[in-house]
C-alpha cells in the first residue's frame, strides 16, 4: 500500500523505487481496493470451509 513511508522512499531513492516496482509483475503498488474482493470473499459463505489459509494480495510479488 502508498503509505507516507513508502511514498516518502519513492521520493528519497527514485532509482531503488524503479527496481522495487520491477519486482512486482503487476507493476505498481496496491491500493486500500485491492483489498476489497479478499474483503468481502473471508465475510461471505463461501469462506465457510476456509480454515488457516493465508491470502496474499501483493500484485505477484511473492510470485518470483
């Protein structure tokens, strides 16, 4: 998420910022929305039977 510390980083080292960013195959940082789906799928029926999972919402990043 563009938190004020993550937006002050990508002020303070843009080049470090641009590898960071290359990292995540969505290619770009997660917003408060992002969240939502997730949201509303762990509030709903059909999460019922989930026990112990972990969702990861991180545009890929985990993926490489």
């Amino acid at each position: 998420m563009l938190t004020p510390p993550l937006e002050e980083f990508r002020k303070e080292d843009p080049d470090r910022w641009k590898f960071w960013m290359s990292r995540v195959p969505l290619g770009r940082v997660g917003v408060p929305d992002d969240l939502l789906g997730a949201a509303v799928f762990l509030s709903s029926d059909a999460s019922s039977y989930m026990t112990g999972a972990t969702l990861v919402i991180d545009g890929g990043y985990t993926c490489l």
